[in-house]
C-alpha cells in the first residue's frame, strides 16, 4: 500500500460529482460527430464501458477514416475530456476514471486551497495528450507485452500509465514522481483504482523518486533486478526537467533485456532540438533509441506531433 507524503489526505477522490466546466453546445455538436465517426455512445462520455462489440465497430471504422477524419478525430480525443476533474480512461475494455487537477479552477470543491494544490503539482496534475498516446499503444500491443512484467513508470503524474499496465497484465508497476503533491494526486487515484477491483495494492504502488536521488530504493521495489518494462510520458521537457538525470535513471533501472516505452510531444526550445538531444544523451549512455511507426500505434490515438520511442540496451 502506499502512504500520502506528508501524513495528510490531499485529493479526496469523488467521481460522483458534476462537471465543473460542462462543455459549450457547440463542443457537444462537435463530440456527437467524434462519435459518429468513430461509433462511440454517447452514454461513453459519464465512463460507461464500451461493449466489445462497439470497440470492434470503433476500429473498424477507424480504419475507414478519411484524412479530414483524421483530424477531426484527433481534436476530438485530444479535447473531449480535457476539462473533466475526473478523465474516463478505457483500456482493455475496463473504463476508470483519473482524476485530474486544473491550476486556474475557481471553483470551491476541494475549500479554498483547491488552486493552491494544484499549482503546487506544477504540469503533473494534468492528463497530457502524449499520456493517452500511449496508453493506447500500449493497449494495442496487448497483455503479451505487458503480462507478469515489473514496470517502473518515471514521471507519472497522475498515474495512468501505471493504471494501464496493470491492467494490461503487469505483476509488478512501480508508478513514481518527484512532487510530493503529485505522488499525494497518484495515490488517490491508485487507492480509487484498487478499490475498483483492477488491481491490487501488492501490485501497484506508488512512491516519490526524484530522478538520481534515490535510485536504491526503486531499485529495492524490485529485489534490486532490473525493471522489464519503463514507460515515462511526455517528460522529454528541457524548461522543466533535467535530461540527463532522465536518461541516467532509464540507464540505471534497466537492463539488457529491459524496454523503455517513451511517448514525446514534440515543443518548441529555443537553445536546443530536445529530441535531437535526448537521442544524444542515449547513445552516451549505450541505449539505442527506435521511434515507433505510425502504423504500430493505435489508429485513432496518434498525431503528426507526438511519438513513442522505444529504448533499450
């Protein structure tokens, strides 16, 4: 089981709650066309499971997509939820909601430290586009890749990438930040995910890892072997977290049979290409880095301006 940092209950996870920023008329308009493409119930929007027989028309339809659909598609997941407090997330056919936090929320619901604790967990709170990419390319791979694995995931966030391995078969997920008041975000959400029955908590833990700082600890969570499986999400970010301690805990907690599963939005910085970087970094460290083709990743869940690189010894 994991503990909050700090002894005290941070995020006290609701899920029954209204929307607090309920979508504009043309937004809706714009959704029920999102679905239509892509054969979604509407009733999907308050997290009801999709029926296997609704996910296999999905992907057909997929399939079918005209390049304009394509796009239309693409606003659509990367917009539809992005607003909810609570973020309905289906992988394998099992929705659960991830709860995340908005800095500039007025609202009230959590007292008038709401605001507050969200800011204090910086980009962390937020469920980023590169995060969905690639939950679902991991859901895509399937339960082979993923079952009885031990996975570390780097800079988790809300933990739903650490969510869907579990689920994906995982016998081990090690989900970790560095900010106290995002492990506090994470553990709520684990603790509201294991009460679901998806997993247990000898399964899925939480615990705050600061990159380098540390390392023999999340090493210990794994009797001091290599993790098989890393992920980390959209935290190729120059302006915000150092590099190189990255690709040193990526060194550090693999090993020669291990994989790193990394989704990258590429962003604009001024004082270097950070993939062009990152890939640098690697190679000093003798990791050889492959960008995953389009064509492996989910259909509907992919765009021009993210990618998933895979890494390894």
């Amino acid at each position: 089981s994991s503990s909050l940092i700090g002894g005290e209950v941070a995020y006290e996870y609701d899920d029954k709650r209204p929307y607090r920023n309920k979508p504009h008329p043309t937004a809706n308009a714009f959704f029920r066309h999102f679905d239509k493409l892509l054969s979604i119930p509407d009733s999907n929007e308050n997290g009801k499971k999709l029926s296997q027989s609704d996910e296999n028309q999905r992907i057909r339809k997929s399939s079918q997509m005209t390049a304009s659909d394509r796009i239309v598609s693409q606003l659509g997941w990367r917009n539809r939820y992005a607003q909810l407090e609570y973020y309905p997330v289906t992988v394998n056919n099992i929705t659960f909601t991830v709860r995340q936090l908005q800095p500039n929320d007025n609202d009230n619901f959590d007292g008038p430290d709401f605001g507050k604790n969200a800011n204090n967990c910086g980009t962390g709170a937020t469920i980023w586009p590169a995060s969905l990419v690639l939950v679902k390319y991991l859901e895509k791979m399937g339960k082979s890749k993923l079952e009885n694995k031990t996975v570390l995931d780097l800079g988790s966030g809300t933990a739903i990438t650490s969510m869907a391995a579990a689920l994906l078969g995982a016998k081990l997920v090690l989900c970790t930040d560095g900010n106290s008041a995002v492990v506090n975000l994470a553990i709520s959400n684990v603790q509201h995910f294991c009460n679901k029955k998806h997993s247990k908590d000898e399964v899925l833990k939480v615990r705050e890892y600061l990159w380098g700082d540390g390392d023999d600890k999340i090493l210990e969570e794994n009797s001091f072997n290599p993790y098989d499986i890393i992920l980390v999400s959209d935290c190729v970010l120059p302006k915000l977290f150092p590099m190189d301690t990255l690709v040193d805990s990526i060194k550090t907690m693999s090993g020669p049979h291990s994989v790193t599963y990394l989704s990258y939005e590429d962003r604009y910085y001024p004082e270097y290409n950070a993939k062009e970087r990152f890939m640098e970094l690697a190679n000093e460290k003798g990791l050889e880095v492959r960008i995953v083709r389009k064509e492996e990743m989910d259909e509907t869940y992919q765009c021009s301006d993210i990618e998933i690189w895979e890494v390894s010894w």
